[in-house]
C-alpha cells in the first residue's frame, strides 16, 4: 500500500517538473500573432505594401490607455493575396518603455489579418514614436514611424 501511494507521488512529480521544464523551452520565447481587434482607444499609421508583394498589406498601431498612461505597439499585417505567405522574423518596436516585442514566425492564410501586439508601458509625455516590420520571402521591411504626441494631465 504504501509503495502505491509514492509511485504516485513520483509520477505526480515528474510530470510537474516534465511541465515546468517544457514551458521554459524555446516556444516561450516569443509571443504569437494574434487576431487584430481595433479597439476605440487605438491609432493607426498610413498602409503600406511589403516590398515583395503589393498585396501584402501593414501598418502599425497604437493602443493608447489613457486611464493609466500606456501605450503598446502593434504591427498589424493584412495577406490580401490568393496565397498564403510566410511571416519570418516579427517585430514591434517603440521609444517608450525599452518595448522590443519579436513575434514567432507564422504563416498568414490568404484574406487573414493578424498582430504582433509589443509590450504595454508607461508612455513618455511627448513624442511616442513606435514601427514594426517582417521578414517575408527572404525580404526586410518595416512599417514608417507612427508618432503621437501624448501628455499625462
């Protein structure tokens, strides 16, 4: 009976340390891409084309807290192509709050939209400046700045 009762404190527990240790690897060292959602307190930047494909479309955005002073970049990217693409090499950048945000590479279905939502932080009173970009078909290219302009009260 009570060897019973330790083999399953042992299975118990090597599961537990098996768990931890898969949730330290590698696939946690990037968010994923997630669906867009526009919220009313967001700001975005002109739409660009990639420079592989006119109908790879980005731009990046803004979602703006006001109630407690945050912003966080988000690199938005729309596939309007019949086919689908491969997004390497994901990034959301800003000037606030050291925000650097990599995205894991993801493959983008053909009429999907989908962000790389950057890290929420305290906003600078003054000029927020934040961009994004990606890798796609062997080709770098990032979105313009988007600025905005915020001050606490």
């Amino acid at each position: 009976m009570r060897l019973n009762q330790l083999a399953k404190i042992a299975t118990v527990a090597a599961t537990t340390v098996s768990a931890a240790v898969l949730a330290i690897g590698p696939a946690a060292a990037a968010p994923t891409w997630q669906p867009w959602v526009k919220t009313d307190d967001s700001v975005c930047g002109g739409t660009e084309h990639h420079v592989v494909s006119t109908k790879v479309l980005f731009q990046t955005c803004m979602v703006i807290n006001y109630s407690n002073y945050t912003a966080q970049p988000v690199l938005v990217v729309r596939n309007n192509a019949s086919v689908s693409i491969t997004m390497k090499s994901g990034y959301t950048h800003s000037n606030w709050g050291g925000s650097n945000t990599y995205c894991y590479d993801k493959v983008l279905a053909a009429g999907q939209v989908l962000a790389c939502y950057g890290e929420s932080a305290p906003y600078i009173d003054g000029e927020n400046i934040s961009w994004g970009g990606f890798t796609y078909n062997g080709q770098s290219d990032k979105t313009l700045n988007l600025s905005q302009y915020l001050v606490r009260p």
